[in-house]
C-alpha cells in the first residue's frame, strides 16, 4: 500500500484553515512534516516506510 503523504499534508493544511488558522506560518511546518510522519509510523510500525 502506497500512502501518499502529500495528500495528508494537504488535508491537514485544510482543516487547520476551517478551524481559523494559518497552516503557512512558521510554527506549524515543521509540525506538519512531524504528523505526516507519525502517521506513517503508525501505518507501518515494522519501520517499513520511506520518507
């Protein structure tokens, strides 16, 4: 199964702005980048997955 991290990003970014917020400043990039990579982990815990 290929998951495709961009669209994740991409979803993510869409609920932060529903909810009021700017998904474009600064503090949150990189905690974008850390989720997209949680959730990977969690899909493949085995360490199976490539960033």
């Amino acid at each position: 199964m290929v998951i495709d991290t961009e669209a994740i990003e991409e979803h993510i970014r869409d609920i932060l702005k529903a909810l009021g917020d700017n998904p474009a400043r600064e503090g949150l990039k990189i905690h974008l980048y850390e989720l997209r990579v949680c959730i990977k982990k969690y899909l493949y815990p085995q360490g199976m997955w490539n960033l």
